[in-house]
C-alpha cells in the first residue's frame, strides 16, 4: 500500500525556510537603504532553479566562510522573500499585490529562471489583474516583448490589443512603439481597425519619428522624402490598401504616393477605377477580427443580432452600440457580490450564458441598469436563446409580455435576474435557475436540468456582462 504526505513535507520545508538552520547560501537582495541579507540551502536551489543549478555547476558564485554569496540588487526584498517561499514549500499567495508589482515579480522570477512559478503568474495576470492589463498597453506590451519566457502572456496581451486596438492606437504614447512591436501588430490579421485607421496611425507614427518633418507631404523637400521613406519602408506593403474605401484613399492615402511602391500604387488604383480588373489582382484579405468585443463566448455577429433585438429591426452591418465588456464569471469571479461590483451603475446590460459541452447560449437584455434592491418596470426588455450559436437560425427571442413592471429583478444577494417569476436568474448560491412557467417572457430554449420546487436548476461553463452604449 502506498501513501502520500506531500502536504507535511511542504509544511516541514517552510519551517525549514523561516528557521534558516545550517545553510550554506547567503542572498543579498535590494539596494541603497532597502538591502537584506537572506539565507538558504544550495541544495534546494539548484534542484528548483536553473539559475542557481548553473550557477553552483560552474562555480560562479562568490564564497565567503565557507558560503555561497549571491548579490541581486534589483529584485527587492520583498520580491525575494515570496520567491524563496515558493521554493522551499511551493506557496505563494498574490491577492496582496497590485498589477504592477506582480509584473515586477514575474520578471524577477524570470531572472532566476523557475518555470512553473513564471507559469502561474502568468496566469493570475490573465485572470485577475484584466483592469491592469489595460492601463499601460506600450508599457505591458514592450517589457512582456523583451522575454521569451512570456508565452502566455504575450499571446493573451497581443489578443486583447488586437481586439481592442484603441487602447494602444489612439493612446498618447502610441508614437512610442518600437518598430518591431508596431511591424508585429500590422502583420495580425486580427487587429480590429479600419484599414484607413490603420494608415492613419501610421503616419502619425512615421512623423513622430522625425518631428522637423514638415507636415505637409506637398512641401517636403528631397532629404525628407527620403528619411519618410527610410522609416515607412517596410510598413508600407502591410497596410491593406485595397480594403480602404476609394474616397478615404484619394484624401489621406493619395497625397503621400511618394512614399508608396509604384506596383502598389497602380495595382490599388486600377481596383478602385478598373473593376474588370479586379480578378487579376493579388488582393489581401480584410483582416478578421476573433472578436472587436472581447468576448470568449459569442462572436461579432451575435452583437448584430443583439442591436437588432434592441432596435426592434432587422439586422444590419451597422452596429448602432458599443458592447464594452464589464464582467465575466471566469475572470471575476461568479459570485453576486463580484457581478454588483463590476456591473451596478452601468445602464443598459445584456447577458450571455455559455452552457457546458454544448453550442447552447442564452441571456438576456436589460435595458435599465443594476442596482439597488427593487423590481424595475420595462418593456424593452427581453430574453433569448441559441440552441447552437453557429447557427443563427436556432436563435429565439422573448421580449417581456404583460408584466412589464417585475421586468428586472434588482438584489445584492442575487446575479443577473429577469421576469416578475425569476424567469431566468441566479441565485445567492451562484446557481443558475429558471421559473418553469415563465412569467413575464416569451419562451426561449433554456436546459432542462434538475427542479427545485417550481425552479429548473442547470449549468452554466460561464458568462459574461456587456455595456450596451449608443454609438
């Protein structure tokens, strides 16, 4: 028979690590005034960081009486301190730590080069520190660029700035991309921005890059037609020209044709006044957005279907709303205390649910806003389903019949809840129900699970919150 004690193993390692009994290492960490002295077992380091297993291999460390002596200045000693827990007993706990020290932490760890740990703040990066993530996009993005160890983040960071460019595109600090980073975000067939958008940022950069360049293309002289072409060169042929409406091109493109390769320039003019010409070209695609909206549930034209219901028209390329994500349950926790915090306030909402091992998703529209406890009177709001979201023809709406003044159902210790009979809602266990009569909507296809009571309890994977803006 075979047992297992891990758990007392990692407890008797971090008394271990508190007590510093017969260690051989000695860790100075930090700077100036803000240095301390730590110390540790080489055996333990090398066996759970490459850092140190190179290092003892080689011999590199300095020895003073007998003990190793390292010197890290710029990993401070609180950082140290939660890194050297980690090793000794494989605990860390970064609740306690804001977005920006977490960071600073992650790159510490990369320098000591302990993978799991960089995996796993990766991950409470992704999943917890979303508003941080946001903040400072030429910042993140550059310090996450400059290592390779950052796979996961890199990934998810590149994701999200594609799928919500403006954050970096129209920032102030924007003209201070590196080219590599700018040439790696031109090359994304992802990036959610108009083509002329991206032309626009474009320029901007370029002339950021060279402020004594006149800002009239007409008047630039010989030097700077060559210093613009210099900078832009390799730019250039990523912007997808053809994709640029032909009016958009002849104002902002068409003024700086020095600047564009003669085969581009004529191929691109002969689209736009040639149309038989069309099937000879070698024309890009447009570039596809995952999702302009963030979501990780739906897609963009779910959105259109969503702004139609809302218009109470049929469907149109137009999206007349912004859908600005403020909640998912993944991200932010799937609690009633986490939805209030992150949606109360807000204004109009809708609600997608993604049901596990399936297709199925269904939410609902409230056209008021969360908030204080009380029922709230509408009649603009309403349910739906997808019994197979790739499917729009599976999709059903049920706008609130007569008892519109229990339309929205307000309260701290509830989720989402819509309809005079909890038509669809959940409830202070973070469970998922519906009334099974439907009270206030129309019928959509909700799972039929489990009852309690009058209640149908079922699953829900996860769901997201979206502020619905008119543009």
């Amino acid at each position: 028979m075979a047992f297992e004690y891990s758990q007392e193993i990692n407890n008797d390692l971090e008394k271990l690590f508190e007590a510093e009994e017969e260690y051989n290492v000695i860790i100075y960490s930090g700077e100036n005034n803000n240095i301390k002295e730590f110390h540790a077992h080489s055996i333990l380091l090398r066996i759970r960081s490459q850092y140190f297993r190179s290092a003892f291999s080689k011999e590199r460390s300095e020895k003073k009486d007998g003990k190793y002596v390292f010197n890290f200045p710029n990993i401070s000693p609180q950082f140290y301190k939660i890194i050297l827990r980690f090793i000794y007993c494989g605990k860390i706990d970064l609740s306690k730590l804001q977005g920006p020290d977490i960071l600073k932490l992650l790159i510490a760890v990369d320098e000591l080069k302990i993978q799991t740990l960089i995996l796993c703040i990766q991950e409470y990066l992704i999943k917890h520190q979303h508003e941080f993530l946001q903040q400072n996009p030429l910042e993140i993005l550059e310090t996450v660029y400059q290592r390779e160890t950052f796979t996961n983040l890199w990934n998810y960071y590149l994701e999200e700035i594609c799928a919500k460019p403006d954050t970096l595109f129209k920032s102030n600090k924007f003209t201070n991309l590196k080219a590599p980073l700018l040439e790696l975000l031109l090359k994304r067939d992802d990036l959610s921005l108009d083509e002329i958008d991206i032309w626009d940022s474009l320029i901007k950069w370029g002339y950021a890059q060279h402020p004594s360049i006149q800002r009239d293309v007409k008047k630039w002289n010989k030097e700077e037609i060559t210093i613009m072409e210099r900078t832009l060169h390799k730019f250039i042929p990523l912007i997808r020209f053809y994709h640029v409406d032909s009016e958009d091109f002849f104002l902002k493109v068409y003024p700086f044709k020095i600047l564009i390769p003669e085969d581009i320039l004529d191929n691109v003019l002969a689209f736009h006044m040639a149309p038989s010409k069309k099937s000879s070209l070698n024309i890009q695609p447009p570039r596809k957005s995952k999702n302009v909206y963030g979501s990780v549930i739906i897609g963009p034209q779910h959105f259109a279907i969503f702004s139609s219901w809302i218009e109470k028209k049929d469907a149109s390329r137009n999206i007349p709303y912004n859908f600005n994500l403020l909640y998912r349950a993944s991200r932010d926790g799937n609690t009633a205390a986490a939805f209030h915090t992150k949606c109360d306030n807000k204004g109009a909402t809708i609600v997608i649910l993604k049901i596990p091992n399936s297709e199925h998703i269904l939410g609902g529209y409230n056209p008021l806003q969360w908030g204080s406890n009380a029922w709230k009177s509408t009649r603009d709001s309403f349910l739906f389903s997808f019994t197979n979201k790739n499917d729009h023809n599976s999709a059903k709406v049920g706008h609130v019949n007569t008892d519109y003044g229990n339309a929205i159902y307000c309260h701290q210790n509830y989720g989402p809840a819509f309809g005079g009979g909890h038509d669809l809602f959940q409830d202070s266990d973070s469970k998922w129900k519906n009334y099974s009569g439907f009270y206030s909507y129309s019928e959509v296809d909700i799972p039929q699970s489990h009852k309690s009571g009058c209640y149908n309890i079922f699953d829900v994977e996860d769901y997201e919150v979206f502020q619905v803006i008119k543009k």
